[in-house]
C-alpha cells in the first residue's frame, strides 16, 4: 500500500515538534488534501490538536504497547484514503525506553520507512547548528533525513547565518510567535476538547504560520518519495451480530480526553453501539447501557462538577452493582474512587484519589493478577502510566495487575469491573473488545 508520508522529528522535547506538525497537517487540508494524523508514543494530547487539524482522528504509533508489527499496519489502517500522511515524533529522536532506541520516532521511521524532517530550536545557536544537524544525520544510518525546519529564528541576519552553514535542504525558516503559543499546565498542553474554540482558531494560526514559514510543495514531495509498504492495514476484528448490539457508553467531553480511536473501533466491530458521554453535562446513562468504559483525563480539574452530577455517579454504581462490565484507565479509576481531593465520586472502590506534586510517568509491563474483563492471568501486556495523582491504597483485595517489580496495582470489583492507572491500547490485546462484548450481552441484575 503507497501513502506518501513523513515524519517530523527532533533532536529533543520543546523544539516545537507540535507546532510545526500541527500546523502542517492544517496547511496540506486547507490546500483541499486528505490528511492522516499519527504520533509517536503514548501521548493522549497532541493527536486532539493533530484531529482538529485534519479533520480525521489523531492515532498513536507505540512499538513498545503494541510490538514492531503493528506499526505500519495500524499506520496504514489510519492512512486508509489519505492523500499524505504527517507523523509527529516523541522526545528527541533517538530517544525510547529506557536507554535504548525502542519505540522512539528513529524506530518508528524505521518501521514506516519514512524520510524524517528534523525541528530544530535555532534560537540560541548560529553555526553550531551545523554540527547538531550533521550528528542527527549520521548517527544511524536506518535514518533517512531529508531536511530541516528551523523554529524560532530571530532575525533575517540569524536566518542568513543558519542557512549558510548547512548542508541540508532548510525545507522551513519559522520566526518566534507568541500568538500561536498553546497554554500549558501540570500534564502538558491543554487538551484541545477542552480549549474549544480556542483551539480551532489556535490551529488555523499554525496552518497559516506553517503555510507562509515553510516550503510546503518540497514537504510534500518530500513524502510522495516514501516507497510502498508491503504489510496490510490492520482491521479490527467483526464479533457476533445476532440480536440487538448491546449499548457500550464511552465516556468523553473534556475531562475524559485520553483514550484511542481503536477503542470505539473495535467495540463496534465487535457487535456494540457505543455511546459517547459527557460526564459534565450528561446527567444519565444512554438507555439500555450495558457496559461502560472510562478512560484517560483530567477529573483533577473538573472535580466539582463530576462531583456535582450525582444522577450520574449513582448511575455508574448501578450498571457496576447489576454486573455490568467496566473497564476505567488512570481518570477512569479517580472518578471510580470513593472521593478525589475529598469531593464525592461514584464510591464503587474503596479508595481515596488526591492531586499530588509528583509525576509518574513511564512503560508497565504487567500482567492480571486474576482472571479478569481484560485479559486471563499469565497474559503479558505492556502499558502506560502518566498523571500527578495517588490513589490509597495502590490496590485492592483484588488487584488489577501484578507489575513486573512484583508489586500489584489496581482494583478489580465484582464479576467484571476493572480499574487501574496503566493505559493500554486495545489493538495490543487479544481478545479485548469480543470479551467485554460478550459481557456487555449477559443479563443484568438491575433494581
């Protein structure tokens, strides 16, 4: 299958990876082009931007949570009818797990056989750049990078020089903007969901800002020289269609932003109807309801009014109390708690959440504790941690996951609930949406 596409790098974080991507995927739509959004790693924030700009959903490339072959294969499932495809990096290029390049934009490039334009932060360096550039451009040579985009350049003179000393294609020259800056808080950006208009006006600046700073024709053809790949787009799995699909409400709006397209993806391949619910203006459940699932965010800062939708918190627990299953990733597991920062949640686990200083962030490799909704013991998964919160006690009587330290995290509460800070994409694990499905039809024991 041949997407032309490319990927945009950097040699660290904060370079201004984001900005250009973001505003790259908004120049190519506005020129009347179908444009597949992607980014390297985890990252729950970007590809909001990265949707708003194409119009498309944002999709995650993770080697490390879903294994070397399904990259290119979820890749081209997100490419599938894109005229040019825009790959954001994570970190600095070479940078993966640990020590080691594994699941870092140099990986996946590789994976995608994809030429790299490297972003490059010029603003307090001349011909040093030089030195910088040719390092990213050697250092291995799996790599192929096609050029550069200087960001935050001061003057005509800084540009003369920067130009000057590369050898290179310089396919972009963006001056410093304050105006296109995106507010920043404990976690990163700001969600775009949460920034609304803001946001769309934000993005329309970035395309602008990319289409007048940057050679957008030689980016182009930058990507249309990518060579076809031989894998096959990655499908999600049809499950049984017999009788009425059962309803799955997915929780959404701006305090529950984290979570994967495949997810809906795959439950409605499986057989459900999902239901998006905004938790900050929806006061019930969807009819019918017959299974939940609640993923990333920040409840932290949209307590009050989770606390204060009580109709919904006392909905929850009656799905959960009839059998229903439920699946709740890190903010899903805060709003299951008994209180976050001392406001009522739903009180379906016995446990208190509170906003802490400290960030934890990084892979787990975990595996169920017991059999359980997601996966049967012994099934090894590698997932996701990021929030600044604590959740006491860090398990319960029955854990969610036994982590590879020995150490156990999570909660699981009667016959198909499971709550737990680790993220996971679903792609990655077998068998997920047909047995939450399959749950999701049993009978309910509702009041």
């Amino acid at each position: 299958m041949s997407v032309p596409r490319l990927v945009l790098a950097a040699p660290s974080s904060g370079a201004g990876k984001t900005t250009v991507a973001t505003g790259l995927m908004a120049a190519l739509r506005a020129r009347g082009l179908a444009v597949a959004p992607s980014k390297v790693g985890p990252d729950y924030i970007d590809p909001g931007y990265h949707a708003l700009a194409s119009g498309r959903p944002g999709r995650n490339l993770d080697p490390v949570m879903v294994g070397e072959d399904l990259v290119a294969p979820l890749f081209l499932h997100g490419a599938q009818g894109a005229d040019v495809a825009v790959v954001e990096g994570v970190m600095g290029l070479f940078d993966g797990r640990g020590s080691t390049s594994y699941g870092s934009t140099a990986h996946v490039a590789a994976l995608l056989d994809a030429p790299v334009v490297l972003v490059v932060d010029a603003s307090a360096q001349a011909r040093s750049v030089a030195a910088l550039v040719h390092g990213f451009a050697t250092y291995d040579p799996a790599v192929r990078l096609a050029g550069v985009v200087l960001n935050r350049v001061g003057s005509d003179r800084h540009e003369e020089l920067l130009r000057a000393c590369l050898d290179v294609p310089v396919l972009g020259v963006v001056r410093r903007d304050d105006a296109v800056a995106v507010p920043s808080r404990h976690l990163g950006l700001v969600p775009a969901a949460e920034r609304a208009p803001d946001a769309v006006a934000t993005v329309d600046r970035l395309g602008a800002l990319v289409e007048r700073c940057c050679d957008v024709d030689a980016l182009l053809a930058v990507a249309r020289r990518a060579p076809a790949l031989g894998q096959r787009a990655w499908e999600p799995p049809t499950g049984r269609t017999v009788g009425e699909p059962p309803v799955v409400a997915v929780f959404g709006g701006p305090a529950f932003t984290f979570s994967y397209a495949e997810t809906s993806e795959l439950l409605q391949a499986g057989g459900a109807q999902v239901v998006v619910v905004d938790p900050l203006r929806d006061e019930a459940l969807p009819d019918g309801a017959a299974a939940l699932v609640v993923g990333g965010g920040f409840p932290e800062v949209h307590a009050e009014q989770l606390s204060a939708n009580a109709g919904l918190r006392a909905g929850v627990a009656r799905l959960a109390g009839a059998g229903a299953p439920v699946l709740a990733e890190c903010a899903g597991l805060l709003y299951l708690c008994d209180r976050l920062d001392d406001l009522p949640m739903v009180g379906l686990l016995d446990a208190r959440a509170h906003m802490t200083e400290r960030l934890a962030l990084g892979y787990r490799d975990v595996e169920p504790a017991a059999d359980h909704l997601l996966a049967d013991a012994g099934t090894r998964l590698t997932g996701h941690e990021f929030h600044r919160t604590q959740v006491q006690p860090r398990a319960g009587l029955r854990p969610a996951w036994r982590l590879s330290d020995g150490s156990y995290e999570g909660f699981t509460a009667g016959p198909s609930v499971v709550a737990s800070y680790v993220h996971l994409h679903p792609a990655a694990v077998p068998g997920l949406a047909a047995r939450l499905v399959a749950a999701a039809r049993r009978p309910l024991a509702l009041a």
